[in-house]
C-alpha cells in the first residue's frame, strides 16, 4: 500500500502537494495521482511526467492548447529538483500507449 496525499494543485500551497515515491513505485503513485484528471474541476489541467537524465518530477500542468493527451500547456508546480525548470514556464507534453504523459524536448 502507498501511502500519500492527494491535493488539488488549485487549493494546496506549494509544499504540501508534493509526493516522493521509489522508484519501484513511480509508475503505481504516478497513476494514483494522475486518476485526479478525471475530476470535472481538473479537466483543464494534466498530470506531466518530466525526466532529464536520472532524475524525474511529476507536475500538474495547466492546459493552454490540445487536451489531456497531448498539447501544450504551463507549469503550475514549483519544481524541486528539475530545477531547469520554473513554475510557469510553458511547456509541450504528449501522452504515450502506456498513459504516461511526457513532457517534449526537455
């Protein structure tokens, strides 16, 4: 069982909507999370799986163009180890057969 808590992004502060998980349960608390998108108040928002190297940070993004599957969008998490990366930003993102949406060109 992976204990956690889950937060709407538009109602939590910076801090305590984050989640740390092993890696052995990435993927389990990724789609744990991202389930959150199929709430009617999160339909303009997506669940965005980020990697550059060996490191990974999963961030709500708010969608600006496309929809949850593939478009583009901004970050509206403050990163806290892509640090490349800063709330706001605008970003591309695309989901994959597995249903793991990946930021592009990171």
């Amino acid at each position: 069982m992976v204990n956690y808590i889950m937060r709407n992004p538009l109602e939590s502060e910076e801090a305590k909507n984050i989640v740390y998980s092993c890696k052995e349960h990435g993927k389990d608390t990724y789609f744990s999370i991202k389930k959150m998108e199929r709430k009617r108040s999160m339909k303009k928002y997506v669940y965005v799986w980020f990697k550059k190297r060996n490191v990974a940070e999963k961030m709500w993004v708010r969608i600006l163009k496309g929809n949850q599957k593939a478009g583009e969008g901004r970050l509206d998490n403050v990163p806290k180890h892509l640090t490349h990366l800063e709330l706001g930003q605008t970003i591309k993102f695309n989901t994959d057969k597995e249903g793991i949406t990946w930021q592009k060109n990171i």
